[in-house]
C-alpha cells in the first residue's frame, strides 16, 4: 500500500505550503488513512465477473474500431455533417 501527500499551493486542501509538516500521530502530523473492503467472491462468481469484463472489453474495441475506421462520427454515434 502506497499513499502520498500533495504539500503544494496546487492543493486547495493545503492551507499553508510553507509549513513544514511530519509523519506522526500527532493533530499538527501528516496522518493517511486506509479503508479497505474485502469481498468474498467464490470460483463461481469470479467466473461471471470474468464473462462481464470480457464483454464490456469487447464492445469497447468494437466501438473504438467502428470511431477509427470513420472518423466522421459523433461521440453518440451519428455522422457528423461535413457541409
């Protein structure tokens, strides 16, 4: 597990990028919390997540191979009108 920090004034979290600031458990002290979820998934389950994955997979490279080869259609689906 990796977790990082963004110190920056980029960050409209951050309310002062000068301060330096620590690892520890102190309030003042960069703390990371980590919430993990454990689902059980039996041999059969993971079977038909296995099935769906492949399914969405393939309509996406259906569509990205219909988008490359005509180039002319919209984001929806329709021609795009070249007047």
């Amino acid at each position: 597990m990796k977790q990082w920090y963004d110190n920056t004034a980029d960050n409209p979290n951050n309310p002062d990028p000068d301060q330096w600031v620590f690892g520890g458990s102190r309030t003042a002290d960069e703390m990371t919390h980590a919430w993990i979820a454990i689902t059980h998934l039996d041999d059969e389950g993971y079977e038909e997540l296995l099935v769906e994955r492949k399914e969405k997979e393939h309509v996406l490279w259906q569509e990205t191979i219909s988008k490359t080869r005509n180039p002319n259609l919209a984001s929806n689906g329709s021609l795009i009108s070249l007047r």
